[in-house]
C-alpha cells in the first residue's frame, strides 16, 4: 500500500459508542478531540524490560500474564526462533552462537484495531471501542467467557486470575489499554514513560504538533503492521520489522 493511502486508510475509520457510561466521562473528557495510534520501533528496542516491569506495575497485572511483553527474533540460515522469557520482564541474555545472522527485540501489545474481532464476538458488550480508538473492557459486564480472547489474533488478551489483586477484575477479561487512565489526563503510558530509547511511543492525533510528527514518521519510514491480513486494521505500528514477524 502507498504511504498516502495508508494514511488515508488509518485516519479514515472514527469509532463511535453511546451510552451512560461514555456520557458521564465525556463531562471532563472529549472523545471528538483525540485519536491515538501508537509506534514501536524495533531498531531502537534494546530488550531491557523496563516497559514491560512499568507495565505490571501500574496496571496490577499478575504473575506470568502481561498487557505488554517483548519477544526476541532471532535469524538463523533458513529458520527463524523466537524467545521471550518472562515476557522480557527481567530483559534477555546474550546470543553466544556464531550461526546466527541477525536478531531484534519486538515488544507486542494491543493494537486497539479500528475492526477488533474482540469487540464482535462479545455476547455482553463488555469490550467495546472508544470514540478516540482504544478498545477497552467493562469489568462489571464481562462474563469471563472467553470468546475474546480467542478471537484476538495478536494474543494480545487474557483472563484474569481469581488470585490476582483486583477484585473486580478477577475472572474478567484483561488487556493493553495504552493506559487509558493516564492518556486521557495527558500523560503517557507507563510503558513509554519509562523507555530509555523512545523505542515505544504514542501519538495523538488531536493535537496537530504530534499528528505532524507521525506525518513525518509514517513518510519517512519503513512501516508495518502485525497480520494486516486479518483486516483488523492496528493502530500500533512498527518501524523495522521484517515480514516474518507475527
């Protein structure tokens, strides 16, 4: 696709939503002024695990699960492995292997997609899409069926545990929400706030400073998403990834 009409085709699909709950927000917070996208550049991640530590965090997310994790791509003459341990929580040892040809860290996280199968297959309502693009999850509506999760192409969702330290939470489906509770009093998310490389960073598309800059980013560089043939159209995009990454 053309960098013109691939800007065209993200900045073309708003979200809509009514209801009460979206009402009462909207008091302090206007959804027609925002839209956010997010950018992971690969050729800056250094696999530390800092974001995803912030992210665990800020969001109570509980053992072995994550909102956010980092996978290592590594390159081998005709075969390609791929490790994450902990989910980069504690960062990534060194390749000691003269095969290899190259590697590089890629963080994953909920691509908040403009079609989010997650949000179709929900029997309740409780996943839903924000005016602003970020697919969020309503606790006291989600039934823990699950169908969510499996219909999420990026692994991107779990179940929360009924050991985990939210009550409300537990049993309930979790995930990435580009820290809404934070974007949306005009801070980052915890995941960028703490990257030493600006290897993750969010963009709003309301403010014409930052939407410029992706402009920029988007022109000038080689980007991509996560299985654009699942039509889910992300709204995270990569800069130096290869094809084979999923």
């Amino acid at each position: 696709m053309k960098r013109r009409g691939f800007l065209a085709a993200i900045l073309g699909v708003a979200g809509s939503l009514t209801g009460i709950k979206l009402e009462v927000r909207a008091l302090t917070y206007n959804w027609s002024e925002h839209s956010y996208f997010f950018v992971v550049d690969v050729t800056e991640c250094i696999g530390c695990g800092r974001c995803v530590v912030a992210c665990k965090v800020e969001n109570d997310v509980p053992e072995h699960f994550f909102r956010t994790w980092v996978e290592r791509y590594i390159w081998y003459e005709g075969e390609i492995k791929v490790d994450s341990p902990e989910g980069g929580f504690y960062g990534f040892p060194e390749i000691d292997d003269e095969d290899v040809m190259k590697s590089y860290f890629v963080p994953k996280l909920c691509n908040q997609c403009e079609n989010p199968p997650c949000v179709q297959v929900c029997p309740v309502g409780a996943t839903y899409r924000t005016p602003d693009g970020v697919v969020l999850v309503d606790e006291e509506y989600c039934i823990g069926c699950r169908y969510c999760i499996q219909a999420c192409p990026y692994g991107a969702r779990y179940l929360y545990p009924l050991n985990g330290k939210v009550e409300s939470r537990r049993n309930t489906a979790d995930k990435c929400t580009f820290c809404y509770h934070r974007i949306t009093k005009n801070s980052k998310p915890a995941c960028v706030e703490v990257c030493p490389t600006r290897a993750r960073r969010i963009f709003d598309m309301g403010d014409e400073k930052q939407k410029e800059e992706l402009f920029k980013i988007i022109e000038n560089s080689s980007i991509r998403v996560l299985k654009p043939e699942q039509g889910t159209k992300p709204r995270v995009f990569y800069i130096g990834i290869d094809s084979e990454v999923r």
